[in-house]
C-alpha cells in the first residue's frame, strides 16, 4: 500500500536516490547541461562556470537531473486528462514549459524528463522531483480549474489532473 505524505513548505518529501549515491567534488560542472556543484548547491552561473573552467581543477559527473533523464527515472507523474485537452492542449504545454522554467531558477535539478501523448485526451508528464510536479498540478489547477489530485509514495509523487469542456 502506498504512504501517503503531506507536503511541507514546497521542499520534497521523498527521498532521492540519486542525490545519495554520488560523491560531487566541489566545484563540478556537468557535462550535459552545465549545471554547477559548488558550496553544496546546484546552480546555473554562467560566470561562476567561466571562473571554475579558467581555474581548471572542477569534476565532471552528471547531475542528478541529467542522469534522471537519461536513465527515465521520474521522482514526479502528472497525468493530464479530460477533452479540454483537445483544443488547448498547445496552452496546456507552455504553462507547463513555464513553469518548469520557474522552477529551475529556484532549483536547476528540477526539470521535465518527457510530454508524453498517450491519447487524443491524455498526456503523461515525468518530472526530475516531485516538488515540480506538484507545481505542474497546482498551475494547471490554478489556470485551468478541473480536478486535481495527488498521491505521494515512496519513491514518487503521482498527480492527476483532468478537465471536461
């Protein structure tokens, strides 16, 4: 049976694997997207990596993000249903998209894995952390009404949102 946990202040609630199985040096820039371990913190800096590069001595493993996203290991599942989906689904996306931007200012390891379409009225999006799929489902909510709901597990956040014309 499925835990279910309540959401504290916006921080995640699920334990990540791929936070704890690395050791980074510090500074590291990762090969894929650029992103910075430096001070025990992930940023997107591009003066900061330009100072590092120019020093010389940094690590090079990916982030936890890109190895997420290579390896299709979603920590955050929403489910976008309904026939409202049909003629908004382009305005559906880019507030998604949107909010992904945000929240990568905030935290660069949060990001979409993959839209996924697998109908006319249902997309699957995986998400790097829960917490940017629980942003997804309040956006969507908060955009478009509908229902949302959401379901915490060990391991992932699953959110389901959906609306009818």
């Amino acid at each position: 049976m499925d835990k279910i946990y309540k959401r504290r202040g916006g921080n995640s609630v699920i334990d990540d694997p791929y936070l704890q199985d690395i050791n980074y040096g510090d500074p590291n820039i990762c090969p894929e997207c650029g992103a910075i371990y430096h001070n025990k913190r992930w940023k997107f800096d591009e003066d900061l990596k330009r100072e590092i590069q120019l020093n010389g001595n940094y690590g090079e493993k990916k982030c936890p993000a890109c190895r997420k996203k290579e390896d299709d290991y979603p920590m955050g599942l929403v489910f976008v249903s309904g026939n409202f989906i049909q003629e908004h689904r382009e305005d559906i996306i880019n507030t998604v998209k949107g909010e992904e931007k945000r929240a990568i200012q905030k935290n660069p390891l949060e990001r979409i894995i993959s839209v996924e379409k697998e109908n006319e009225n249902q997309y699957i999006i995986k998400t790097t952390t829960d917490t940017l799929a629980h942003r997804i489902g309040n956006i969507l909510h908060k955009s478009y009404n509908g229902e949302v709901e959401y379901k915490f597990s060990e391991d992932h956040l699953r959110v389901f949102w959906s609306r009818e014309v």
